[in-house]
C-alpha cells in the first residue's frame, strides 16, 4: 500500500514523540517502583554513614515512631522519633565515632537486621562497642524500629 508522501512525513515527525512518551512512561513506573530490599539496604547504608559521622540527621528520617534504644550508659527505653534524636546525638557527641561499619546483614520476610562494630573516642580513650539495628514496617515502609550500644 502507498502512503502519501504528507501522510509519511507526519508519520515520521509524530512516530518518534510517541516512542519518546512511551519510553519515559515505562521508565516513570519502573523508578517508582524500588525493591523492599533496595529500601532495606538504603537504610542500612544512611544508618551506617550517620553513625560513622556521628550525623544521626543521616539515618532520623527512618526512625519508627517508638524506636527502642538501649546503650552502654544505661539508657534503655521505648522513645519517639524526635526523642530518639536527641538520645542518639548527645551519645555521639560524647562517644565520638572514629570509624562504623556494619560487619554482619541479615534478612527475612518480617524481620531485617544488622551488626556493626563502633570504634570511638570517649574522654580521649579509645574504645568498642557492638551495634544493633533493626527493621520493622510501619505504614508500609520500612523503618529503624531498634538500636542497641553496648
């Protein structure tokens, strides 16, 4: 079948700003679309920055609502988000990080958790301590539900 050359000519200017919008249609959705497992491994990483910089700004987007914290100055309890900042801030102002990493993940369906080992400066001695840290859906994202230092 012949096509009118206008007919082919406006079918060539139209065809590529079709396949441009179906493109950026099809990517838009596959964007939005993050695994639970990116989201997982995305918090641990901010967790992991914020403790080793000592910025719990990084990670206190993710805190849950009642975050439970427990750390080796006896502070141990259920605490909002914006608790939970304070406590976090004022233990790393005084425990200074000197460097964190997390050494162990582990996942399941429900429950996601990580170890880390803290090497910090308190008072100009050197110490340790272990890190705990885990995950707990809340209004369908995943959230830091508890942190224990010790």
């Amino acid at each position: 079948m012949l096509i009118p050359f206008r007919m082919k000519e406006t079918i060539t200017k139209i065809l590529p700003l079709i396949l441009f919008f179906l493109i950026g249609i099809n990517s838009s959705n596959l964007i939005g679309q993050i695994s639970d497992e990116e989201k997982i491994q995305t918090i641990f990483t901010h967790f992991e920055i914020g403790i080793k910089t000592g910025a719990v700004k990084e990670f206190s987007d993710f805190l849950y609502s009642e975050t439970y914290i427990s750390l080796e100055t006896g502070v141990a309890s259920y605490f909002s988000s914006n608790q939970s900042f304070y406590i976090l801030k004022d233990y790393l102002r005084d425990y200074k990080p000197i460097n964190f990493r997390i050494i162990k993940v582990s996942s399941s369906n429900e429950k996601h958790f990580a170890i880390g080992k803290l090497v910090y400066n308190k008072s100009g001695v050197k110490g340790e301590s272990q890190v705990f840290v885990s995950l707990k859906l809340e209004n369908e994202e995943w959230k830091i539900y508890q942190i224990t230092i010790n």
